[in-house]
C-alpha cells in the first residue's frame, strides 16, 4: 500500500483562515510533520488522531535537516501513512514546498499541493496595508531578506515602481533599505514592518527608508515580521480606524 504526502499551507496562524480542504486533510492524516509558523493552528492538531511531528526550523538552530524530512515524508508514504506536511501561509512562497515537491516526485511518492493564504499578503492586509492600489505602484516585488547581495538585483528594484514586499528580512533591514537607496529610491518612500502578524503580540511600526532602522530597533522588533516598502503603506493611517480585525 503507498500512501501520500499533503503539502498544506495553514495560512498565517488563524484556524478559520485554513482552506476546508486543508482542514479535510489534517483531519483525515496518520502522520503530521509540522513547522513553527502556523499559530493557533498548533491547537486544533493536537484534537486529530495523527502523529504529530514538530519540525520547524529556527535560523541558526535546525532541529531537522531539510534532508531528514525530505526522507521522513518518503519513508512514511511508502509505509502507506496519509502525510501532512504543513507549512505557515503557503507552502510554495519562500517555504521549501517546491524543494520537497521536486524531492517526492523524483523518489516517485505521490503527492497534493494545497495552498494556504500567505502571510506576504495577509499580514499586510491584516495591519490595514493593501498590496495593491489602483493609482500607486503597478506592481509588488516579493522579496528573501536572506538572499546575498549578487543574486538580488538592487538597482532594477530600486527603479521598479512596485509595493516590495520583504520576507525573513528583518535582521537585514539595515542593508535592505541601503541598497535600496544607494541605486536610486527615494529615501522617503515609506516603510511599514509588521511583528507577528494576525497574533495578539502584532505590532507595526511605521517610517521611511530613511529612519525606520531606527524605529524597529528602538521597538525592538523581533520575527517573524514583514516589511513593506511603498506607498500603500500611507493606507494604513485611514483604513486602521474601522478595520475590524
Ligand atoms: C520561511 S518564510 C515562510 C512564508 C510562508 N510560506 C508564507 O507564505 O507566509 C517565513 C517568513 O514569513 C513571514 N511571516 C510569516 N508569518 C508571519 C506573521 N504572522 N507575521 C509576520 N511575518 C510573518 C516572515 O517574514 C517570516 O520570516
């Protein structure tokens, strides 16, 4: 008997912001390998009859490696378990979903993608930012605040009238907002960063290219967070007043 893996997205951390077909799976799983990011999530596995396997990855301290949980999902498929891998927002953005794809389709297991909402959108949304603004900039720019300077390319994002939104990219906030600058952007250009998005711990601390460096690290800032840099962050200041959240 072969079983299947599920690679499910669990949203940015809200129970009732799962897809029902992701809530079918979790509740249908043998096994449920699990990362850190998905909030009050963790609460409503621990009600299921799967296995429940913590496997987050936190920078600089990796409980597992990429390599073992690649293995961990082919080795409980073919032993004929229903696997959920479930990830924080979606799966496929920024989230290793595609690397442990590839993995199971090249060891021949089959496989379910099942996206979740992305924190790059929802987090935003949620601190009274829309991504999009008819009007503003025609474009939005998802960005690894942990990729090396070589791969990124500073000046063509510095001159693309796009929303840039950053992922894992607090601890490089101080280079993110440089670079930027140094190829052309406007140092005013505003900046919003959101802590811990759609939790009761969210805070959003908003300023310019030019001095919000220094406010994060005044309001000390922790992740996981997301920055937005562009003009809908201008928004917030109207839409907070009756966003209900
Ligand atoms: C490894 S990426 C995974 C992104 C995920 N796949 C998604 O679609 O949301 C983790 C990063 O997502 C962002 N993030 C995820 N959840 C967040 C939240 N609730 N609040 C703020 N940032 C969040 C942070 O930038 C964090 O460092």
């Amino acid at each position: 008997m072969v079983g299947k893996v599920y690679i499910v997205g669990a949203g940015p951390g809200k129970v009732d912001l799962l897809t029902l077909r992701a809530l079918e799976v979790i509740k249908k799983a043998d096994v449920i390998l699990y990362d850190e990011l998905i909030g009050e999530v963790t609460e409503l596995l621990k009600e299921t009859k799967a296995e429940l396997i913590s496997v987050g990855k936190r920078r600089g301290a990796h409980k597992f490696e990429q390599e073992e949980i690649n293995r961990m999902m082919v080795e409980l498929a073919r032993s004929g378990k229903i696997v959920v891998r479930l990830k924080g927002g979606d799966p496929f953005v920024f989230g290793r979903g595609g690397e442990e794809a590839e993995f199971l389709a090249k060891e021949g297991v089959n496989f379910e993608y099942i996206p979740g909402i992305s924190s790059a959108i929802a987090v935003p949304g949620n601190a009274g930012i829309p991504i999009t603004y008819r009007g503003y900039d025609p474009a939005v720019v998802f960005i690894t605040g942990q990729e090396s300077r070589e791969r990124l390319n500073w000046g063509a994002l510095a001159k693309l009238n796009a929303t840039i939104v950053v992922l894992m990219g607090l601890s490089n906030i101080d280079g993110i907002c440089r670079n930027l600058v140094e190829n052309g952007k406007d140092p005013e250009t505003p900046v919003a960063v959101i802590e811990k998005g759609f939790s009761r711990e969210e805070r959003v601390v908003v300023g310019t290219l030019r001095d919000i460096v220094d406010k994060v690290k005044k309001q000390s800032i922790t992740a996981p967070a997301i920055i937005v840099i562009g003009k809908v962050v201008e928004l917030r200041e109207i839409l907070q007043k009756y966003q209900s959240r």
